[in-house]
C-alpha cells in the first residue's frame, strides 16, 4: 500500500539534513534548501556538515533534493 504522506523539510543543515534523511526512508520526501552548491553536494552523497554520511543518503529511497521554489 503507497504511503498518502509527503513531506518538505525546508533547509537542509544541521537539523534539517538528518530529518530529511530518516523521513526519507519511509516517506516521499522532498529537502530543500535556497543554496544551488548545497543541493548539488546531496544530490553526489556528500554532506560537508558530516551529519550524514553517503550510506545514508543513499539509503533515503523516497528523498529528493531540489533548490526549485516552484
């Protein structure tokens, strides 16, 4: 049965990552985050921040990351 939940955590830092993060491995997910680079960085696996790593991010199924307001 397809979960009716979607999620946006908005900001993607510190506290925003990780939740998206574990939201994403159960829901459909969207990060977002205004910085292009950001966005760019966790879309390839890589969080500068070091609160989550590859594995991780890559195990987030329904995460998806944009910096598209629309």
């Amino acid at each position: 049965m397809e979960n009716k939940y979607k999620l946006a955590i908005i900001g993607l830092g510190y506290v925003g990552l990780p939740l998206a993060v574990e939201f994403g491995k159960k829901y459909s997910t969207l990060g977002f985050d205004i910085n292009q680079k950001r966005i760019d960085e966790l879309k390839n696996g890589y969080d500068r921040t070091n609160e989550s790593n590859k594995s991780e991010i890559e195990a987030s199924k329904r995460l998806v990351f944009s910096n598209n307001i629309d």
